[in-house]
C-alpha cells in the first residue's frame, strides 16, 4: 500500500513539473522578444579625435559617456561603440585623463552585446551617396612614442636589499607601460559581433546595400519604414543581410529618454510598453544618436523596458539567426544640400590624394585629410548648421592649400649667353613636408632647344629649390617656354607658368676670339716695345763713344 501511495505521488510531482515547465513555455512563446540597439556616441567633431579636455569632461562623472555607460552596461542591450573614441583615448598615452583610461576600462569590462559603428560614426549612407565606393575609414594616426614610457618607474626603497622580505612592506611599483600602439591597434576592441552597419533611419537608397556591402557581406539594422515589407525583424535585400528596427515604436523609446517632465515620460512609456505587449515574435528598437547625448531618461527608459511585464530580451545575434524574409529598400535619400557639401570633401580629398605622390611618405599628409573628413561627415553633424557648414568650408580651402602649396617660384625674364648650359628654374614647397616632383619645359621657339625635358628636384619642407635645365642655343632672340610640374606617378602639380629668356647665340665664341685677339695684340705690342726700347740703348751707346774726350 504504501509502494502505491509513493508512486502515486511521484506520478503527481512529474505531472505537477510538466505542467509548470508548459505553462513557462507558454509564456516565452506569448512574451515578445525585444532587442534594443544603443548607439554610443559623442558631440561634433572637427579632427578626428577628441581633445584630452573634451575626453575628461565627457568621461566625468557627471559626463555624458559615464551616463550613456551607466545606462546600457549589463543590460541586455546591444551597443554601438564610436571606435574615435577608444582611438582619442589610447593615442594620448600616459597623458590621457584618468577618468578617461578608467572609462575605458569599465567599457571592456561590460558584459553587453556590441560591435563598430562607422569611425566618427560617419554618415555611411550619405558618403555612398555622395560617390563612395564603400564604407570609409581611417588610414593614419600620429602617434607620437613619447607618450608611452619603456621602462617602468619604480617606488623601491634604497639600502640594503637582503633584509628579510617577509617583515618588509609591500612598495607600489608603477604598472608596466602599454606598447606604442600601431593605427590598426588604436581601434581595436574585441566587439561580439563583427560587420554590423547602421546608417541614420530613413535614410539609406537602393545603391547604398551594394557600398554597405563592398569590402564584405555586412549587416544592416534599417528603418521599417526603409523597407517593404517589414514584417519581420530579419530580412534580405538582394541577398544582403537586414536588421529591421520597428519605425514607430522606436521614435517612443526616444521621446521616452528626451521627456523632460515625468507625466510625459509615464504617458509615452506606458504607451510604448502597451504596443510592445501586443506585439508577437522579435521586435527590434533603436535609440536614436541624439538620446546618446546626455538624454535625462536614458537610464530610467532603459531599465522600465527591459523589466517590461511580457517582454523577454533579446539580442542581435539571435535576431539574425531568425529566418529572413525577402524584402525591398524603400528609397530614402537624404537632403541634397547635405550630400552636395559632402561631395565636396570627396572631391577634394581625391586631389589631395593624387597630389601626396610627391611625398615619400604621403600617410601623414591624406591621414590627417581621412580623419577630418570622417569627423565632419559624422551623424553628429546631420542638422546643416552655420557651424557644420563654415566647418566644412574651412577643411576644404586648407585642402586647396595643400594642392597648390607647390609652385613654380615667379622669376624675371632669364639670360642665357651660352651655346650650351643650363636654365634655373626655382620650385617653391609651403608644406611642412619635403616633395619631389619633375620640372618639364618645353620651348615654344626654336631659338633655344630644350636637350632634357623632364628634370627631378627635391625641394624641403617650407623652402625654395632650382632645378637646372640642359639647352642649347640656336639663335639670338627671345624664347619663351613653358615650364610645368608633375609627380613620378604623372599628377599634375601647380599651375603652369610661362618663362622668357634672353638669348645671345655665340656670345661665348666672340667673347673667345675677342679675348684671343687682344692677347695677340699685347704679346705683338710687347714684340714692339721690347724693340724700340733695345734700339733706343743701342743707339745712346753709340753716341756716346763717338764724342771726343773734353781736357
């Protein structure tokens, strides 16, 4: 009887556990899944790195990196990290600001989902709007060795160092020093998730997904109301990998971290959790950049919604691994004032490409270019501000600067009175780098022949050098020539300047003869000299001994 009652218990407890493990997973199927994306960010930029002041104030603890940080870490929220700033962070070294390294370290040791923005999180769709052929990033940094110590300091006592080290007092020693780090390792971090891409909303076209996805398949988090349809949280256009944010619900999350009473963030709230219980299967949110930047109810939204009865957080990762449904890109261009600016820098930054092959080392000179045009062209800077615009003005009239900073040095007319010789011609560098570039001239007479065309010359950083041309002399007269500028690889350099010169055929020959002739008229006119002075002797030696004797 007793064997009886036990099984029947034990038969109980098993129903009791199936029932309980159904109706939990009843509840996850009901509860909907819900990834947020937050995107980690900071104000407008100019260079392409942040300033040590602008990094200590950002990273106090009333900054708004520390916020942003103190918001999202061990949340389950998927973090979009600016590489600019673990790069502005990293490459000051020892000089860095304490709160700023300190940043960092609480960043690595956050256990959330992450991956790359763009690098300033540049706007990548409207860069491939404005001509790029894929996502842009930096090329150079200056990194100065300096500020990363290779020996350590240490705080060790001096005497006598066998005393008994089991009664001696622990010294602090200072950590050992990081090595100088490389561009490559400036920007590294070891992010969760590889090539994810995410462009402002509403704002990507067609062509974009072809740039996005030029140097490899990437993912792209898109708007819904980019896409048709966007029913699901996973897609594919044109076998491109998507992430579809839901569009409206979104925009509440956003206005939620912005509100600044608390009856307005509990209305918007309560709606945006509403819709979410209604909703089924994955839906996908992002912040906007501008709640990343010291939004008052960021951390507050955060954790209501995550904590949401009837939601159960998810990621991105298990997003993806969600079959895609087959969509198409509603095209949303962006304002054309903005993509013409940016064309602009495009533009200019390919001169100053071609121009840096006069450069033996051209990284630092389209490094610095590279990284100023990321910055400028961030999301930070979307409002077409007074600011962006005299900004971006400014990077592209020293862009100018740069292109035409060698010339030809202006001359007066040159005089040539040679057969054969040279011509100088004097090359002028503003810049702060030393350039070789081919001097060519070309005679537009046939008065004076150009014997080599094509003449290197290296000139210094901010000085003036003479190349010295071969020509030889045909006739007397005037010769204009037309000399240019250009670099081994075939860049034009400078503007093209014409030169005249003075030539006087054979001026050198008739000097020769003249000075021959004179010569022979001293040597004769010596002959002479000589003569008449012996005769002359000659002559009083006779006179006197034919005179008679005087008593």
């Amino acid at each position: 009887m007793r064997i009886v009652s036990a099984i029947l218990a034990f038969l109980l407890a098993c129903a009791g556990i199936t029932a309980a493990s159904t109706t939990a997973t009843a509840a996850e199927d009901q509860a909907t899944r819900l990834a947020i994306v937050f995107p980690l960010t900071v104000p407008p930029q100019a260079t392409g790195l942040i300033p040590a002041d602008s990094l200590e104030q950002y990273t106090s603890p009333t900054g708004i990196l520390t916020r942003a940080l103190a918001a999202v870490d061990g949340r389950q929220v998927t973090v979009g990290i600016d590489p600019m700033i673990i790069a502005s962070i990293r490459i000051l070294g020892s000089t860095a600001p304490p709160s700023a390294i300190e940043w960092l370290n609480r960043l690595a040791a956050m256990p959330n989902e992450t991956f790359a923005l763009a690098y300033a999180d540049s706007d990548v769709s409207a860069l491939s709007q404005a001509g790029s052929n894929d996502i842009l990033a930096p090329t150079w940094f200056e990194i100065d060795p300096g500020r990363y110590p290779a020996e350590p300091e240490t705080d060790e006592p001096e005497g006598d160092t066998a005393s008994d080290s089991s009664t001696a007092e622990p010294q602090p020693t200072t950590p050992p020093a990081d090595p100088v780090p490389t561009p490559e390792s400036l920007t590294d971090w070891p992010y969760t998730l590889d090539s994810v891409v995410w462009p402002r909303s509403n704002t990507v076209t067609s062509g974009d997904l072809e740039t996005f996805n030029a140097l490899a398949p990437v993912t792209t988090i898109l708007s819904s109301d980019n896409l048709a349809p966007s029913v699901s949280a996973s897609a594919s256009v044109d076998d491109h990998a998507v992430v579809v944010a839901h569009e409206r619900l979104s925009d509440l999350l956003t206005t939620a971290t912005l509100a600044a009473q608390t009856t307005e963030w509990q209305d918007v709230v309560g709606q945006l959790t509403a819709a979410l219980g209604a909703r089924s299967g994955t839906t996908v949110l992002t912040v906007d950049r501008a709640a990343s930047l010291g939004a008052p109810r960021l951390a507050e939204t955060l954790a209501t919604i995550t904590e949401a009865e009837g939601v159960m957080m998810t990621d991105l990762a298990q997003t993806l691994d969600e079959p895609p449904v087959t969509a198409r890109i509603v095209d949303k261009p962006i304002d054309s004032e903005r993509i013409s600016r940016i064309r602009l820098l495009l533009a200019s930054e390919a001169l100053v490409l071609q121009f840096s092959t006069a450069l033996a080392d051209p990284a630092p000179l389209t490094g610095e270019r590279r990284l100023a045009l990321l910055s400028l062209s961030s999301n930070s800077w979307v409002d077409p501000t007074t600011v962006w615009m005299t900004t971006v003005d400014q990077w592209l009239a020293r862009s100018n600067e740069i292109v035409n900073s060698v010339q030809i040095a202006e001359s007066s007319t040159l005089n040539f009175f040679q057969d054969r010789g040279n011509l100088p011609i004097a090359v002028s560098n503003a810049l702060e780098y030393p350039v070789t570039v081919l001097v060519t001239v070309r005679s537009a007479t046939g008065i004076l022949v150009v014997t080599d065309s094509r003449v290197p010359i290296t000139i210094e950083a901010g000085s003036q050098a003479r190349a010295t041309i071969p020509v030889q002399s045909i006739a007397n007269g005037e010769a204009t020539l037309r000399v240019s500028l250009s670099t081994d690889a075939g860049v034009a350099i400078g503007t093209p300047k014409t030169v005249t010169a003075n030539v006087v055929a054979g001026w050198e020959s008739a000097v020769t003869f003249a000075l021959a002739g004179l010569l022979a008229l001293l040597f004769v006119a010596g002959i002479v000299r000589t003569v008449v002075k012996s005769r002359r002797a000659r002559a009083a030696l006779a006179s006197t001994e034919g005179a008679p004797a005087h008593e």
